[in-house]
C-alpha cells in the first residue's frame, strides 16, 4: 500500500504533493508533512518543508498564464 499523497497544485505537467514525512528522512527530522514538486507525479525535483516555498518554486519554473 502506497503512502497518502495529497496533490496540492497542478500546472502543466508539475503537481505540488503533500506527503507525511518518512521515518529516516534526515533533512525533515522533527516536521510532519513535505511538499514534493514532481513532474507528473512521478519524478520529484525538489522537497520543501512548506507549501509556501513550493509554490514559489512552481512558479519559478513554470510560471502561470493568464489565458
């Protein structure tokens, strides 16, 4: 069984996923959940410890247009 995601944002191909961190996950010792920017859900760029930080990188690199 797969650990629960929570697909935050979605803008083109890149999805912002809430996940609960992992035990072993040195870099996110003592926090509850990680933000995973993946392209298509699959390959994760980047981890950040706060929505508001992987926001910003999504719209760093694929920022929104108005349509």
């Amino acid at each position: 069984m797969g650990v629960p995601q929570n697909v935050v944002l979605e803008r083109g191909l890149l999805r912002v996923i809430e996940r609960p961190v992992r035990p072993g996950e040195d870099n996110f010792a003592g926090w509850e959940l990680a933000y995973d920017v993946a392209i298509d859900g699959h390959e994760v760029l980047h981890s950040f410890l706060s929505l508001h930080e992987a926001l910003q990188f999504v719209d760093m690199v694929a920022p929104a247009t108005a349509d």
